[in-house]
C-alpha cells in the first residue's frame, strides 16, 4: 500500500436496550465526542462513511437524516451496509486514493425498535430457507455449536466458560451493557433456554449503540494526533452462502487473518499480538474464531480458555472489554471492537487495561453463521 | 489517485416484470454480460460492490445469498446502499478500491427487481420513506399542519413535483418544456435495446395527452418501475491498456450530500433547504469533481451527460446545477433541440431513468452508459459528435444525496 492511514480519534455510545433517544440524537453525541477526542472540527473532516442497514433503522434509505447527525452536510458522504468495519475499509479507500485526508466513520444499530434476529432471518434465501421458517441466527448457531461441539468434545460448560469470562470482564467496561461481576457457570447453564444447546447468556444481547472512528492519511495524522493508531492490516473476504458451506469452518476469517497478517508482518499471531478484540455474537464462535485466527489448531480453542490464555491476565487477552456477548449494536459491534482495540494500544482502557500493548487485532463479521469477516491489524508507534 | 479506467460493461433488458429469472439470476446476467465484455473471468477479479434499494425485494443484505451466483465467495465483497444513488456509490466503491491502488480490478453491480414485491417495490418502499419521516418528526413533537404537510408529500414523485414548481416558477420553463423532455427520452430509449418505456418517434404532444397525476406531473412525465441490473469491471492502468481497446478513464467523482428537504424546511419551521431545486449537493459534487478532473469550463468541455430524472423537470434542474447550462436556461438549449442526439450537449441518449427505473441500478447505469459512449459501444444511440468527456449523475434521498462522475477517452 502507498499511504498509511491512522485512527486519530474514536467515540462510543453506553450501550443499553431501550436508549431514550432518537437515533439521530444518539448519532449525534458520539459524532460530536469523537471529534473532540480527535480535537477537530466538522471543518476539518473531507468525507464520511456510515455504516447501518435499512431493515435494522426500520425504514427506507435510513441514512437520509444521518447526513446532519453525523456532520455530513455539504461533504462527500456515502453508507456502506453491514459491518461497521466495512464502512472503515471502504473510508480508507478513499484515504489512501488521496482524494481526502480525513474521514469520519459511523456505524449504529438501535436493537429496540426492530428485533435483530428478525432481520437476520430475513437474509435467507426467500425461495428456499426463508419459506422452511424455522432458519435464522440463533437456530443455524445452535447447529453450527453442535457440529463443532461433537467434533471436537466440547461441553456446554465449555460454553457457559465463554460467557463467564466475557460478562465478568463486562463488569469493568463502562460501555458494556451486559455487565455480571459475579456471574458463574451454573448460571450461565440456568439461564432462559432459547435453542439447544445456547442459554441467553451464551448469546449477544439486542443493543442500542453507536460507534464512531475518525480516521487520518499519513501526513495528515502526524499533524493532528500525538499517537495515531496505524492500521497495519486489512482485510475483508464473503463466505458461500448458509446452505453451501462448511459451517465446521470460518473459511473467510482464515483468509482475513492471513492476508491481514501478511500486510502487518506477523508470523505468529498468539505471541505478536498483545490484544485481540473478536465479534463472537454465540459463545462457541469465540472458539472457532481461536481457530480461524491462528491462536490455535483447529478443535483446541476451549483450551485457550481453560488455561486461560486468553483471560485477561493471560497471554493473548481476548475481548477484554466483554465482547459482544456484552453488548451487540449489530452493525456498530465490529467498530466497537476496533474502537476497544485502539483504547488498549492508547492505553485509555481506564479499568481493563492491559499492560503494554503495542499491537491489537479487531474482528467484525457479518451474515448468518459469520458469513463475511473482516480483521484489522492495529499497532501503536510511529 | 492512481489512473484507473471502466473496461466492461454489462446490463440486462429493463422490463416490467422478469419472471423468467430470479434476482439472483437476474444479477448473475448483467455480471457476466461486463465480465464478457472486458474479456476476463471472475477468477480475474479482485473485490466486488455491490447494492440495491434495501425492502424493495423484501430480502435484507441480497448479496449474502446472491453472492454466490455472482462469485462473491473467497472475495473481498462490501455492500452499499444509499437509496437512488445506491447505483452511483456503487461504481465510487469500486473506482475507489482501484484508484487507492488496494485492488487492480473490481466490479461495481447493481440492481432491483420491483415485480418480486407484491405491491409496486417503490410504492412500498418509499412509503417507508414517508413513514419514517413521519416517526422522526413525531418523536420532536408535530403539529397537524405539519403531520398533514409529511403525508402529503408522498416520497419521491411528491418531492419531484415541489421540486418541478420551484424550477418552473423560478426560470420560466412551462410544463410543454416537460411534454418535450419526456418525448426526447422515450424516443431515445427506442433506440436502446436495453431501456424499458421505448416510444419510437414520441412527440410532445403524445405526451400532452396523457393524464394528469399531479401538477406539473403528466403519466407521461413518471418513470416506470422496471426489472434489471447493470454492472461495471473497473481496472488500474496497466491491467486497462491491456485488456481493454478504448478504455473510459475515470477523471474526477464526488457525492456531496445536502440537508434533506421535507421537515426542517418550511413545514417544520427549520433552517434547511426551502427550495427542493436549488441543489447545493449537486452544485458541490459537480464543483469538486470537475476540479478532480482539470476541468474549468464544463459547459465547452464535457460533451456529454447522462442525468439521473425519474421526472423530466429533474433533466434541466440537474443540467443546470451540474453547469452544463446556466441557471433557469436549460429549457431554451432543450428547444433548440441542442440535448438531443445530434446537438452539442446530448443528455440521456439511452432515454435515462425517465425510460428505465430499476431504481438500485439507475444510477450506475448512468456511469455505465458514458462508458459506451466513450468507449464507442453505445451503438444506435451513440451520440453524433465525438464523446471525449462525459458527466453521470445520480440522485436519491429526500432529494440531498447526490453522486457525479466524469469519465474520460485518456486518463488524468
């Protein structure tokens, strides 16, 4: 890549369900605040990318009052579907063509108004799984954990661990919503049942939240930030769809990790990286995520957590701000993640530091079963 | 900005209804329509973009299941939907992802299928639109008049015809002007195997006599609703030069959104935009873009444009606002008959969205078109002088979003 690009500035909303706001006014704050964390105004920013998706904002080309909220009047603007971490790449893009020198990134979901499962089962194929009914997130999930529970001997204690390690380190994250200090196996494994073999706390709780990133070329980011985050590497891939795919495996994840490892030059990801923040929307797709990623052979990762390698005290901590099984704005959770990413390295992770992180990875995905994924690789320095 | 060029183009006929394929097989036509005519396979390609109006289908995210009849999987694959620009943000992804040099050659497709909603995809569709409007301005507190005002709007044709009475009033353009726009698009269109309202030899008076919907609007004003899907291959230079005889150079873009209209206007007691016509955003994008592309006189320099008009009143507000003519004269250049398709500004010769309205597909079918005719591939309705320069538009939102790209027959 010709140019570099750094985060120079970053803001998050409290995530919570049934936020007291419009959704603009929600927007609005963040913008606001990470413009302030970046220490620059509307003037200074040339183009904007939003990330949201119609079905989710409950209306049609929801982007067409963000334009104010999110400070786009009169400047070059445009809203990427799905992740939040897409609409980051595709703002980069434009980074790195030189058309701009810095770029504000958005992305929100208010999980109130349209229930996020319902949406995801409107993904599915209308001809076919759409008509059987009974396909969306949470049931393909709970076909997927078991596939992998029964190959690789994974318990459902396995998955409460999951969830256990997630929502404590939760409790220390004042952006998190699902927050359980106290929370142990039995009640993980207690709560409310929704589809064998996953309880409600195995599962990312509906959120209300928003995410913004403010992103800077090269020249641009030495000038306006003391220390820039640099994206040291990128990448996107899609997944056959439901149906075709081996859903034993997060083919387009292994693919993100290696080409996004390649760009930053990491050869060992589990002693390279001192954070990694994933999207697992279940419980067992933190341990696939292990996988895809590298930390692990395949069918190891409850090993990772057993041993506690990555607790937050452990070798690589994973998802030390709780994750999305914490909290889950749909298409702001992957920006979250990158958003969590950048405070370790930055050292701003007031609470749930941890100690001397240089390099991070974040992880978004996106589609039924983690159908298209992105990482970034972030690292501190000059 | 790395030099990068459109080196295929591919579209599929526009009708009313297609039942003869699914969306995804729809989609899958126009993708190997551009791969064909670029001379390269999907294998060849680095990331795909792609998008349509979300609800129009009834499918969230299309490309997830689609993706496969398109080669999505083990690709690089983002989606973009920003209402009736969807089309052009699409090919700004794809053009984008060349000319930051992160890809060497990406697909830009786009599409709608109106006939697999059960209602009109538009009428439900935009309805939402006006619903939404309606919730956002309930949730600041409404009064009648302005509850009664939202409603009445009635999404894009309602906007349209605020829009038409704000122009006509302002520059003296009549609604004859409108009879005469739409006849010149629907003739254009007879001349395009792809188009869906083909009317060969349309004259004004044809129009004149259809019937009135809502003033200035005649039936014969509003674009249908049509099936279909368009899609572009974009290369970096050396990839372009080689694969591709007369490549059409990309030379500047921009979409430059304004602040929406309906509610913070007049109705609302705001301070946004009074005059639906006026078009800040697209004075900007069009501004930004030509100094992207070295161009300091567009009204010498472009020699064509393919302008976004679901409404024929949008074809001389857009002209001008893209400064292709000056404020309140484009109807005196459409009577002289210099937009036709011998005359020195040839705008919409494929018969534009007036003819054809795959709403998610308009507007990359804009780019797409100025490709042709660069590229020297728009066959019967290939324009009689020379392209060297063109300008596409799109347009969507509540009339603020806006994306212009200028393509060229040599690079920057």
């Amino acid at each position: 890549m010709a140019k570099r690009v750094a985060i120079i500035g970053y803001a998050q909303s409290q995530h919570q369900y049934d936020v007291q706001k419009t959704r603009e006014d929600l927007v609005f704050d963040v913008v606001r605040d990470a413009m302030k964390n970046a220490g620059i105004l509307r003037e200074d920013i040339g183009t904007v990318v939003t990330a949201s998706t119609d079905f989710l904002d409950g209306r049609t080309i929801s982007n067409v009052f963000l334009s104010m909220a999110v400070g786009a009047y009169l400047k070059d603007e445009s809203k990427v579907e799905e992740d939040g971490t897409n609409a980051l790449y595709y703002a980069m893009m434009k980074l790195v063509s030189g058309a701009y020198d810095v770029a504000l990134v958005e992305a929100h979901t208010v999980g109130w108004q349209f229930n996020p499962h319902q949406v995801w089962a409107l993904t599915t194929d209308p001809l076919v799984e759409r008509q059987i009914g009974v396909v969306n997130d949470v049931s393909a999930s709970a076909l997927q954990a078991r596939m992998y529970m029964q190959k690789y001997g994974v318990s459902e204690k396995d998955l409460a661990q999951i969830a256990v390690k997630s929502l404590q380190d939760a409790s220390k994250n004042p952006n998190a919503q699902r927050k359980l200090p106290k929370v142990n196996v039995n009640q993980v494994l207690g709560s409310k049942k929704f589809c064998e073999p996953f309880t409600e706390l195995m599962i990312s709780p509906i959120s209300d939240g928003c995410a913004v990133v403010i992103l800077a070329s090269e020249d641009k980011a030495k000038k306006l930030c003391e220390k820039p985050v640099w994206i040291q590497g990128i990448a996107t891939y899609q997944d056959d769809y439901l149906r075709d795919r081996d859903l034993l495996s997060l083919t387009s994840l292994k693919k993100a990790a290696k080409k996004a490892y390649q760009m930053a030059k990491i050869k060992n990801p589990l002693r390279e990286l001192g954070v990694a923040e994933v999207t697992a929307r279940f419980a067992h797709e933190e341990l696939m995520i292990y996988e895809a990623l590298g930390l692990c052979k395949p069918g190891e990762g409850k090993n990772l957590i057993s041993k506690g390698i990555t607790k937050r005290n452990g070798k690589l901590p994973v998802n030390p701000s709780g994750g999305a099984l914490a909290a889950d704005p749909v298409c702001a959770t992957g920006l979250v993640r990158v958003i969590e990413a950048v405070k370790q390295i930055k050292g701003e992770a007031n609470g749930y530091q941890v100690p001397k992180v240089k390099r991070a990875l974040a992880h978004g995905q996106w589609g039924i079963c983690a159908q298209k994924n992105t990482v970034i690789i972030l690292g501190g320095g000059k | 900005m790395r030099n990068t060029a459109i080196i295929g183009c591919g579209q599929t006929p526009h009708r009313a209804r297609r039942r003869d394929v699914s969306v995804a097989e729809l989609v899958s036509e126009a993708v190997s329509a551009a791969l064909e005519d670029a001379g390269i396979t999907m294998k060849d390609v680095d990331c795909i973009f792609s998008g349509n109006m979300q609800g129009f289908g009834g499918i969230a995210q299309p490309d997830l299941w689609l993706g496969d009849w398109i080669g999505a999987p083990g690709k690089p694959a983002i989606r973009i939907a920003t209402g009736g620009t969807t089309g052009g943000s699409v090919a700004h992804g794809a053009l984008y992802a060349v000319a930051s040099g992160m890809y060497d050659i990406a697909l830009a497709v786009a599409w709608e299928k109106h006939s697999d909603s059960k209602e009109a995809g538009a009428t439900t569709g935009l309805a939402h639109v006006g619903m939404g409007n309606l919730f956002h301005a309930l949730s600041y507190g409404l009064s009648l008049k302005n509850l009664i005002a939202t409603t009445a709007v009635g999404a894009a044709a309602g906007v349209a015809v605020y829009q038409a009475r704000f122009y006509m009033h302002r520059s003296g353009a009549t609604i004859e002007h409108l009879d005469m726009v739409a006849a010149k698009d629907r003739r254009n269109a007879a001349k395009n195997p792809y188009a869906h309202l083909r009317w060969p030899n349309c004259q004004p008076e044809d129009i004149a006599k259809t019937e009135m919907i809502a003033y200035p609007f005649r039936y014969g004003h509003v674009c249908p609703a049509s099936d279909g899907a368009s899609c572009i291959v974009v290369a970096e230079e050396k990839l372009a030069k080689k694969l591709c005889k007369k490549p059409a150079w990309l030379l500047g873009l921009a979409s430059y959104s304004d602040e929406e209209n309906q509610l913070q206007s007049e109705n609302y007691g705001g301070v946004g935009v009074l005059d639906p016509s006026e078009q800040m955003g697209c004075r900007v994008s069009a501004k930004k873009a030509y100094a992207m592309a070295g161009i300091t006189d567009p009204q010498k320099e472009i020699d064509l444009a393919e302008i976004y008009q679901p409404f024929p009143s949008q074809e001389l507000i857009f002209a001008e606002r893209l400064g292709l003519f000056d404020d309140g004269t484009a109807w005196r250049y459409l009577e002289k008959g210099e937009t036709d398709i011998n005359g020195s500004m040839p705008t919409d010769l494929s018969g534009g969205v007036n003819a054809t309205n795959a709403i998610g597909s308009s507007a990359l079918q804009r780019v797409l078109e100025c490709a042709l005719q660069i590229m020297g591939k728009a066959g019967e309705h290939q324009a009689a002088k020379p392209v060297h320069k063109a300008i596409a538009h799109g347009w969507g939102g509540v009339t603020n979003y806006i994306t212009v790209t200028i393509l060229g027959d040599s690079p920057r």
